[in-house]
C-alpha cells in the first residue's frame, strides 16, 4: 500500500512537471534556438513516457487521457516549429503498456 501511495504522489508530481514543461515549450518556442528546443521536448517527451509507466503501473484511468493530453502537446508544438523531433518515447512508453496489457513478455 506504501509503495502504490509513493506512485501516486509522484504521478501527481510527475504530471505537474509535464505540464511545465509543455507550457514553457508553447511559451518560448520562438525565442528558442533549435538545439534548445529539441533538447526541452525531449525532456518533455521522456518525463511523459515515464508518467505514462507510473499511471499504467498504478491501474490509474488516467493512462489514455495523458497519452493524448501529450501528443496534443506536441501536435501545437510542431506547428510552431517545423522541426520538432517525433515523441518516440512516448510511442514506446505506449507500445510496451499496450503489450503488458495484452500480457506479452517485454
């Protein structure tokens, strides 16, 4: 029971930190260098994939809602700048839930 409240505290933690970090992307995205950039959104897209991990581990709902919250995230992010990496750890994140789902061995 302790280890699943210390999940859900760092979701929550986890969850605001993705949320910063998105808001701070969309904010600045112009007065940003390219490198710069890209190095925010991946920081942004690891930090998301890890949540994703937590929620799923903890059987949270909201597993879905934040995978889409998040490529929503970057889908505005690509508009604003062309050449945005792809969320591959986001992809992976959600690739390896679907096969624990499905109980295939990773």
């Amino acid at each position: 029971m302790f280890l699943y409240d210390v999940s859900l505290q760092a979701s929550k933690v986890l969850n605001l930190c993705c949320k910063a970090s998105w808001l701070f992307i969309k904010r600045h995205c112009g007065n940003l260098s390219e490198g710069s950039l890209k190095e925010f959104v991946n920081d942004a897209y690891t930090r998301s994939a890890w949540l994703l991990d937590i929620l799923y581990e903890t059987d949270n709902l909201k597993t879905r809602k934040k995978l889409i919250k998040t490529l929503k995230n970057w889908s505005s992010a690509k508009d604003m700048f062309e050449k945005l990496p792809t969320p591959i750890p986001v992809v992976k994140q959600w690739v390896k839930v679907g096969l624990k789902a499905f109980n295939f061995c990773i």
